[in-house]
C-alpha cells in the first residue's frame, strides 16, 4: 500500500484546471447554497414568529368573539383588541422581512465590494 503512493508534480494545465473549479465552486456556494439556506431560515423564522404570535390564528378569527363570548360586549372587545394587535404583529413581521432581504443584499453584494476594492486598491500599484 504505502508502495503505491508517488509523489507526483502536477502540471500546469492541472493547477489551472483546479483552480478554475475552486473558483466555481466558491461563486456556486457563495450566490447558490448560502442564499437557499437564508430563505430557509426566514422560513423557520416565520414560523416560529406565528407560533409565537399566534398571528394566523387570530387573523382567521378576526371576526369571532373574544374567548367565545357571544354577546356585545365579547364581539365589541374581541374586535377592538384584534385590531390593535394585528398591526402591531404585522409590522414586526414586516421589519423581520425587510431585515432579511437587507441581510441577503448585504451578502449578495459583499463579494463584488471586497473584490472591487482589491482591484482598486492603491497600495498595490507599482
């Protein structure tokens, strides 16, 4: 077994070759996988956020008395606590949205940054 390794000196077609597939793989990952693994993410997050809230719920119950009270006094307190309520949930669920697409543009633009500013960079010039 330990007969059968060599030691052998890749070609410069080889390194090329690899290297070319690094760099691939490297953008296939970075603009691939890590922004499928974000959106599953705000999936987990969304539903932990509604199991928390119970903003589905109470949503499709919008128009039902509160704690099953049925005279007016239930429907009157049921409607006013809902309507206060469902907005203030909703615009946390819209905040957690804009937060997740700024999260993903700052990761989809990071890349070209860093690059841009390597390529820029003055103290690299001769």
């Amino acid at each position: 077994m330990i007969q059968d390794l060599r030691l052998h000196k890749p070609t410069t077609l080889q390194i090329f070759s690899s290297s070319i597939d690094f760099v691939r793989s490297f953008f296939g990952w970075w603009y691939g996988d890590i922004p499928l693994a974000l959106f599953a993410l705000l999936r987990r997050v969304f539903q932990v956020f509604n199991d928390t809230t119970s903003f589905g719920v109470i949503l499709r119950g919008y128009f039902r008395p509160w704690k099953n009270d049925y005279n007016i006094a239930g429907w009157l307190v049921g409607m006013v606590i809902k309507t206060i309520y469902l907005p203030l949930s909703g615009s946390l669920f819209i905040l957690i949205l804009g937060l997740f697409f700024a999260l993903l543009l700052l990761q989809l633009a990071v890349l070209p940054v860093v690059i841009g500013l390597i390529i820029i960079n003055p103290f690299l010039a001769a």
